[in-house]
C-alpha cells in the first residue's frame, strides 16, 4: 500500500464578509479535494495540542503521528537536523537569527533577508571571537543560523524564556531580551555581537548600498534533541518528505525520512506545485510513505492577501492533489490524506490553533459523500481527532468498513 500526506499549510480560514460569508476554501475551486470528500471520509483533527502554540513545526509533528507535547523540544534541534549538525544529549540549539537594530528598537528580524553568503561570513566572524569547546555558531540559510551549546555547559537553559524576533518588531530590545536562569549568558552574547558585526565590512557595505545591516545576534527557539522514534520504527513504513521548509526538512531527517530537494519549490507563491507532486511519485516508486508539504497559502494568509490564498488552494488542488489522484485514480492499494496543518485566517494574518479539516482517500476508506472539502463540512462529519496525533494511526491502519 502507498500512503501520501499533502498539507497545505494554513490553508483553513474562517468565513470571509468578501466572500459572502464562505472560507477561502469553499470559494476555490477544488474539484480533486471535493472528489476525495464525496468519495473517501471527511473530518478534523486538533493539530495543536492545548497550552502548545500554533506553530507550523508543532501542528506538522502531529500530522506525521507524534504527540507534540511529548516529542517537541523546540525549533533550534530541528533546523540542527536539517543542517546536518549532530547534537548529543546535553547539548542545547538555538536558533541565531541575524537582525537588524536601530538604537533601542528591533526594526528587521530578517536583516533584509541578508544573502547566505554575507551570512557565513558574519557567523564565521562571530565564531572566531565568541566560539570555544562549548559555544558552536553554525551557519544556515540567510539569516537563520544556529548556536549549539554543547555539554550541558550551561544548566536549564532549555527552561529560558527567549522572544522570538518576528513578534517583537518594532519593539525595545531591552524589554525584551531572554530571561531565567543563565540567560545573562546569552543577553551577554547579543549584546557583545553587536559592536563587531557594526564594524564588520560586510555591514559596512550594507549600509552604503541602504541595505538593512545584520547588526545584532538573536538567540530564541531552543530545545534539547528530540527523542521521536524513527517513522520506520513507529509505523513500520520508509517514506521521503517532500518540502521547502528548514523545520520541516529537519523533522523528516530527526524521523529518518528521505528530504528531496526540489529545484522550483521556493517556500512562497512561485513554488513548482507540480515538480513537487512529481517528485513525490518518484519517491513512491521505492517506498511506501510520502509527505508533501505546500507552503504558499499559508504565506497568503500572513499577507493578508485573500486572491493569492485562493490561487495557493486551487494550485495545491489542481496540481499537486490533481497530480496525485491522476496517477493512483486507476489503482489500487494507495491511500492519500489532505489536510491544512493549522488555519491562518486572512483577517487575522497569523495562526489558530483551531481543529482543521481533512479528507482521505483510496483503498478501503468506504465513502460518506460529504458535499465537498472545506470548514464547514468537515464540521458535519463526526469524525474527529481531539489528539491529532492519532490521525496518522487511523489513516495507515483504518481497516476496510
Ligand atoms: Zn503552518
């Protein structure tokens, strides 16, 4: 049996007055989705657990079948994985972000998106004057870098209370530096960056170009490694992630999935829908799993921007869940599951924790002929999974009916 899990990342919403009172999702048009919902089991499912926030790496944790609030540590040890950097039982990862700061104010957690290659040289910099046996800077994509500290060097800090940037935009650093125990370590480590990436010549260049400099180093997101099971050893399946996302990838590599790389999937609109769905074929034709995760509309949702939601759904819909049923419609023993990994509401432009709905399709799953894939529907359907986690169970071992 083939098993194929497409998320569309914040695809749910809530109804639009611009819509009539419908979602996003009602108003794309989807017949692929539609086709699973008439013809396969419509429902929900909680993705984040409660008192968990709605983050993407949480709610995907439980879409691939592990309870987040027993297996996630944090977002530094799964963009460590995705980097190839091994970290042992008592070392702890963070994420390093390179931002840009104006006097007191945080003004760019991103830098200006500043390219991998200045990045490396900021970080390499920041190694040579702040590394040692137990502090390792690692460089990552753009402004999204690593600190490790290794060997338990410094006690509980997977306990400090780190903001993360993007939430602090505009904001006074001062209010809003890490803080519990040991954290002096880490303030001491963000303030000691700034005065040699100021002066470091990358960042003068920068600024004659009026790019925003990488002046500041952002330490947040930390965790121990995570102890989830290999997905072979949990559920018995070899599979690849497909995906554009560091944390994602990471999560495939902690769980001992294949991470394909794909040339076009950039992460935002342009993504190559149908190169992704391709790719994901071809892993099928040498293992049983595949996880296919779609960025795009969850970057609409951020933008607030309701036309390209509506475009990322039907994309999604036509090209990758089309693609997909296209090739297995002919079958059988094939299982397919879409679902959105949380909602990012237009109106509300950031993440919910609500349930969101799924649909599955294929071999044995014996139909409910709901009216189509969306919110509301899905509401109808008593199918729900309270521990989203359980879905995955259900949806490989769900016994003919
Ligand atoms: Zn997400």
């Amino acid at each position: 049996m083939k098993y194929i899990v497409l998320v569309a990342d914040g695809m749910a919403d809530y109804p639009l007055q611009e819509l009539e009172g419908r979602t996003p999702l009602e108003a794309a048009r989807t017949p692929n989705m539609d086709f699973m919902a008439r013809n396969g089991l419509l429902g929900r499912a909680k993705t984040i657990p409660d008192k968990m926030t709605p983050a993407s790496d949480i709610a995907n944790i439980s879409i691939l079948g592990y309870d987040p609030s027993k297996f996630y540590t944090g977002r530094g040890p799964l963009e460590a994985a995705n980097l190839g950097v091994f970290l042992d039982d008592n070392d702890v990862a963070f994420r390093c972000n390179l931002v840009t700061v104006s006097g007191d104010k945080l003004t760019d957690y991103s830098a200006g998106h500043i390219s991998s290659k200045e990045a490396v040289s900021l970080i390499e910099r920041i190694n040579q004057k702040f590394g040692s046996q137990d502090l390792r800077f690692y460089p990552g994509v753009s402004y999204r870098n690593l600190l490790v500290v290794k060997n338990g060097a410094l006690q509980q800090l997977e306990t400090v209370k780190c903001k993360a940037p993007h939430d602090i935009l505009g904001q006074d650093i001062f209010k809003n530096l890490p803080h519990g125990n040991n954290a002096g370590v880490l303030i001491q480590l963000m303030k000691d960056s700034r005065p040699i990436l100021e002066t470091h010549e990358i960042n003068l260049v920068r600024l004659d170009l009026k790019e925003n400099p990488a002046n500041m180093l952002w330490l947040w997101g930390q965790g121990k490694k995570s102890s989830m099971p290999a997905f072979l050893t949990q559920y018995g399946l070899s599979g690849s992630v497909i995906s554009a996302v560091d944390l994602i990838k990471g999560m495939g590599k902690i769980l001992g999935l294949e991470v394909v790389n794909i040339p076009g999937a950039t992460g935002y609109y342009d993504t190559d829908y149908e190169g992704k769905a391709k790719a994901a074929l071809r892993c099928l034709q040498k293992n049983d799993f595949v996880f296919l995760h779609v960025e795009a509309p969850d970057e609409a949702g951020h933008n607030g921007d309701l036309r390209e939601k509506i475009l990322a759904i039907e994309r999604f819909d036509q090209l990758v869940v089309g693609t997909i049923l296209e090739a297995f419609k002919q079958k059988s023993n094939f299982r397919i599951l879409v679902l959105a990994d949380h909602p990012t509401p237009i109106a509300l432009r950031t993440h919910t924790a609500d349930p969101v709905p799924f649909t599955m399709f294929g071999t044995d799953i014996v139909g409910e002929a709901a009216a189509g894939y969306n919110e509301k529907e899905a509401l109808k359907s008593e199918l729900f999974f309270e521990k989203g986690h359980e879905l995955m169970e259900y949806f490989l071992k769900l016994k003919g009916r």
